[in-house]
C-alpha cells in the first residue's frame, strides 16, 4: 500500500516537472513537416517559398500542410507551431536581416540568433574523433535551432560559406531530414 502511494506520488512529480519544461518535440527536421507556417528569409533568389512549397509537396502524402510564405509576414500566435527559416551568408544582407527582425514576434532576439549561428560558422566546428575531423573537412554549412515557448514560434538560422545548387539543396534536404538521394526524383532540387 505504502508502495502505491510512493509510486503515485513520484509519478505526479514526474508528470509536473515534465510539463515545466520547454515542449521540444522538435529533435530532428522532419518535426518541421508540422508546422502551420514556415517563413523564409533568404540572401538567395534561388531558395524562395514557391521553390520550398514545390520540394514539399513533391516529398508526397507524408507532408502535413504547412503554408510556406516568403517574409516578411506578420502572423498570429499558432495554435501549433510557426517556423521562421533565415538562410544567409556569412555576411547577411541587409533585406534578410529586415525580413527576420519584421517576422519574429520575439523582437531583436533575432539579429543575436543570426550573429550566433555566423560566428559559429566562422570559428570553424571540430569534431572530437580526429579521424571523422580530417575526413569532414572545412565547415561551409551550419544551422541553428531557437524555440521561442512564448510565442510558438521555432527559428532555423542556415548560415553557408558559398551557395551553390548543391548548399541549397541541402539546406531544403536537411530542414525537413530527408534523405540526401531525395534530390534524385524532387523537381525543386537545383542540382538534378
């Protein structure tokens, strides 16, 4: 009996203190197939919301209907979730960074989210394992996740060395972790 008690008790603390955290169901990118909305903030004409909605809805049934608008967009809070997709350079254009600051409801957060992820970019990633280091090579790709409770909101910050059709591929590929042989058969993929 005093078990059943004990038992009970920890699993109400348990189910406490698991409501108090951040809801972060997002660990991989797929989570982002969700989404209500996702708004894109480019530097690259290439990579815009008609290339990005063409590449999900040839991904086919497993795609929920996310809208996908290119930025700036005011949107109200979501019932579910919203995601602000900014791609830059190393230097971001000045039309990029008024695109994020005039979505994100969670103010110039933004701008230190995009810095953060440049100078992570910049400084270089080494990975622990010196054989997997020396066989990844420079770093010319690099994203960051922020999740914004208050708002719904989830910021991707994409920052690459040197667009090319295959760093944008990429970046659509691994916003929604696709498979990299997705590229083969999606008709919004620059490199086919």
């Amino acid at each position: 009996m005093r078990f059943c008690l004990i038992a009970s008790l920890w699993l109400c603390v348990i189910a406490r203190a698991a409501s108090a955290e951040i809801p972060m169901p997002f660990r991989s990118g797929a989570a982002f197939l969700g989404a209500e909305n996702v708004v894109l903030c480019s530097d690259f004409a290439e990579l815009n919301a008609p290339r990005l909605s063409l590449f999900l809805s040839e991904l086919g049934g497993e795609v929920a209907a996310a809208r996908v608008l290119d930025g700036p967009a005011l949107l109200s809070k979501a019932e579910g979730f919203n995601v602000l997709f900014v791609v830059s350079g190393t230097e971001a254009l000045e039309g990029t960074k008024e695109c994020a600051l005039a979505t994100a409801p969670y103010g110039k957060a933004i701008a230190a989210e995009m810095n953060d992820t440049v100078q992570r970019l910049l400084s270089g990633f080494e990975h622990p394992n010196p054989t997997i280091n020396a066989a990844l090579g420079p770093t010319d790709w690099l994203s960051s996740y922020y999740y914004h409770e208050s708002e719904n909101w989830i910021t991707v910050v994409v920052v690459m060395r040197t667009p090319s059709a295959h760093q944008i591929d990429h970046t659509m590929i691994r916003l929604f972790d696709q498979p990299e042989d997705i590229c083969v058969h999606n008709l919004a993929c620059l490199s086919r």
